[in-house]
C-alpha cells in the first residue's frame, strides 16, 4: 500500500440516487394512502367482515380505482426508494422494467383507443348502462354516477330513458317505486338561485312529454357528452398523457443511469 496516494474510482451519482429516492418516497406514501382509504371505504360498507359481498355489487366499485391505483404505487415507490437508497440493483431493475410495462400499456391503450373508436363507445355505453342499474346498490357508485352526470350535464348513457334499467325508476306498470318514470337529482337543470339541492326534482319527469322535460332535466347522453369534453380538452389531455409519459420515460432513464453506475463501482471494486 502506497501511503499519501489514495486510489479514486468510480462513484454511484448521488444527485441521481437522492432525487429518485426523494420522487419515489413521495409516490410511496400517496400509494399508502390511497390503499388507506380504499380499505377504510370497504370497512365502512362492511366488505372487510364479509369477503363475499365484493361480488354482489352488479356495477362498478370506485373502491377499486383506488386500491389498484394505491397498490401500483405502493409497489413502484418502495421498489424505487428502497432501491436506490440501499443501491439494490434488483429491485431498481424491477422499477425500471415495471415502469416500462406500465408505459407500454398506456401507448396500446392509446393506440387501440384511437383504433377501435366505435368498439370503445359501445363497452362505454354497456359499462354505463351496467352501472345504471346497480346505482342503489353501493354508495360510492351512486356518488361517481351523480358527480359524472351533474359535471357533464348528462343523464344515462345515451338518453334520460336509459334509467328504465333501473328498477327504482323505471316506467312499468309493476314498479311500485316512488321514483317510477323519474331520473336521480343529479341529472336535474340547477337553479343557481337554490341553496339547496332537490332530490326529489327527477320524480314523474319522464312521464312528461319529451319537449317538457328539457326544461327539468338533461336530455343529453353521458357518452356523447364525454366525446364533446373530450374533444374541447383535446390539448389539455394530450398535454397531461405526454406529460406523465415523459415522466415515466425520465424515471426509467434515471434508474437504468443508476443501474449503471452501481454496476461500474462494483466492477471497479472488484480489480482493485
């Protein structure tokens, strides 16, 4: 050993390390608590004390968006953080690779989307329509069909008529629901001078004739509704998908740049 001269290899980039352990804490945590309130939504409707009832729910759970969601956080911030703080290069590979998954199924979905326009209208209209008819069932599900037909002023899927899939508010001459022939509040023209809502403005108006009820209620589509928003925002949603793809895209670069670079020091450790 030569005293005085210090032997300089290769060293790990801490400014690449820290910033992806700093981003991938911050995606941890927001996974953590995104499965924190989808498991303390199931425990207040009851479906942790009985597993079951996951499956009697005939449309959408929202609770779901937020457990898959959380739990593709969960995995992708502690892979990520963990791994470049302790330079892991095994679980640094899996973010990196399960980050490029994630991508490249986003490009499908884009692509297939763009594709198959028609084919994604009609699984939107069934998606819609399947869930018109468990609105009473779930809660959360009411809410999410309430707040998607009062921010684009629709109601049903294609037409206010749609909610005769409903048992509660369709027109037969069996239903003996209060609510027969009518449409939830939400699908209601609001009155800015009321504080209050109605809830009770959807009753009796699709018994109405049709040029009445535009006065009462929304007679436009949720579908077609969606095409319009979609079609003002277009820049606005280009923007935020090209936004988050080259977010992702700089996460896989940073990973493989730290891969790299934990790999070159061990290396170099090994000849020295």
């Amino acid at each position: 050993m030569m005293s005085g001269k210090h032997y300089k290899g290769q060293e790990v980039s801490c400014c690449i390390k820290y910033f992806i352990f700093g981003f991938n804490i911050i995606f941890w945590l927001l996974g953590v608590a995104f499965l924190g309130i989808g498991l303390w939504a199931w425990s207040e409707k009851g479906v942790l004390s009985n597993i079951s009832s996951i499956t009697d729910l005939g449309g959408f759970d929202p609770v779901w968006l937020f457990l898959v969601v959380g739990g593709v956080m969960f995995i992708l911030g502690f892979a990520g953080c963990i791994g470049a703080l302790r330079e892991n290069t095994f679980l640094l590979k899996f973010f990196s690779v399960f980050l490029g998954i994630i991508f490249f199924l986003e490009l499908t979905a884009g692509v297939l989307a763009f594709v198959f326009k028609d084919w994604i209208k009609d699984q939107l209209n069934f998606f819609i329509n399947n869930n018109i008819r468990a609105y009473r069932d779930d809660i959360d599900l009411q809410n999410l069909i309430d707040f998607t037909q009062e921010y684009w002023e629709c109601c049903g899927a294609f037409g206010a008529d749609d909610w005769n899939l409903n048992i509660y508010f369709n027109c037969t001459d069996s239903n003996p629901s209060r609510e027969k022939c009518g449409v939830p509040f939400s699908c209601c023209t609001k009155d800015p001078a009321e504080d209050v809502i109605n809830t009770q403005c959807g009753y009796d108006v699709r018994a109405k004739p049709d040029a009445e009820q535009k006065t009462y209620i929304h007679v436009k589509g949720c579908v077609p509704q969606f095409e319009k928003w979609l079609q003002d925002n277009l820049t606005v949603v280009a923007g935020i998908f090209i936004g988050v793809a080259l977010l992702q895209i700089f996460g896989i670069c940073l990973a493989q740049n730290l891969i790299s670079d934990i790999e070159a020091v061990r290396a170099s450790c090994l000849f020295t």
